[in-house]
C-alpha cells in the first residue's frame, strides 16, 4: 500500500478521490513543503489576483490551507469557501481555518452549489487529479459558470518528475495517479470550457499552474 492509498482509506463510490485521514495529510503537507508552503500558497494567491472584496471558491479545499490565505487577501469585505467531497477534510478545516471571511462545506467540483456568476475567483490546488477523468469536463463547465465575466481562474496541481528515480520514488509514496498526472491536459481543458488568456506557469519545484479568464461579455 502507498503513502497516497493509506490517505484515501476506502474509496467512496460518490466520490473516489476524496481523502479521508485528514490530519495525516495535514500533517504530510506540511512537511513536503519543507517550511515554504506559506510562501508557495500565498503565491498563488497573488498569481489570481484576489484583491480585497473578492467572492473566492477553493475547489478540493483539503483542510483548508489556501482557502484561508485566500479569505486574507480578500480582506475586508471579501469572503472564501473552500468545498471537498470529504467530510473528515471539512471538519478539519472547519477546525483550523473557518472565521468569519472563511467557510468550508460538502461539495464536488462537477456540481458546484452555487449561483451563477456568483465568484469572483475559483482556485484549486493539487485537486485535479483527484476528480474522477469521467467528470473533469464537467467540473470545469461549473467552473466556468459560477464565475462571473472578468472571473478569474487558478489551477495548480502536481507536476511529476521527469526523472526515472523521481518517478519512481513518487510512484512508490503517492501512487500512480501522481507519478503519471497529466497537467497538460488543464489548459485545454479549461480552452474547452471557454475561458480565455489561458496561460500556464510554475511555481515552486512540482506545481504546474493555468490561468485563466471568464470572458467579459
């Protein structure tokens, strides 16, 4: 069994790949960072542009790490949510994170409850890859359509080593779903969803990051 399994515990039918131990993974983000997530999370913060007033929705918001830098930069006025399909993640979250610019609820990015044009900013971080291939298209058509025109939209997720021993080592802790993520794949995902000035950049070591814009018509 993997590092990545063992986080996972039992797959939910609903929702594959919701991670259940979430102090573990807490924990285990924390320490994979070495002392720089801060620093690495605030910078995509800063790659969105959330500025203050901004309505925010963190996609696959784990316990909550980005969701709350993101409720700061909101500040005053803004608020952020951050949902995931697991419930012992928003617990944590809820625990460590919530305020009142800060929230965290039950959610599955292929079927976003919230209104339309209602979000300022989407972002997502090392979330992607765990939405079933299936419905990815139709997480980023929600995408889409909660963001208002002018809305921006960031991604990050892992990007795998090239490397033999890099791949191997990743295989081995996190499984394959990490060793093999295909971060290619988000830009013209979100091309098909109609976002435009797509545009993708690296941040810190093993992020790849895409940017983009909800038209403004």
């Amino acid at each position: 069994m993997t590092l990545g399994q063992w986080l996972h515990g039992k797959p939910r039918p609903d929702a594959p790949g919701a991670i259940r131990r979430a102090r573990a993974y807490e924990l285990f983000s924390a320490v994979s960072f070495a002392g720089r997530r801060r620093r690495i999370f605030g910078r995509l913060v800063t790659l969105a542009g959330v500025a203050p007033g901004d309505r925010v929705l963190d996609l696959g918001c784990g316990p909550g790490y980005l969701t709350a830098l993101a409720a700061r930069a909101a500040a005053p006025g803004g608020h952020a949510l951050g949902i995931d399909p697991s419930g012992p993640m928003i617990e944590q979250a809820r625990r460590l994170r919530a305020g009142v610019r800060c929230s965290f609820e039950l959610g599955r990015a292929e079927a976003i409850e919230a209104p339309e044009g209602s979000v300022d900013v989407v972002l997502s971080s090392l979330a992607i890859h765990h939405i079933p291939e299936g419905v990815r298209g139709a997480a980023f058509a929600e995408m889409y359509r909660v963001l208002r025109p002018g809305g921006r939209l960031l991604i990050a997720d892992f990007r795998p080593p090239r490397g033999r021993l890099g791949r191997h080592l990743v295989g081995a802790t996190a499984g394959e779903v990490m060793r093999d993520n295909p971060v290619e794949r988000i830009a013209p995902m979100a091309t098909t969803a109609g976002f435009e000035s797509v545009t993708t950049s690296r941040v810190g070591v093993f992020l790849h990051c895409v940017r983009a814009i909800k038209p403004d018509r």
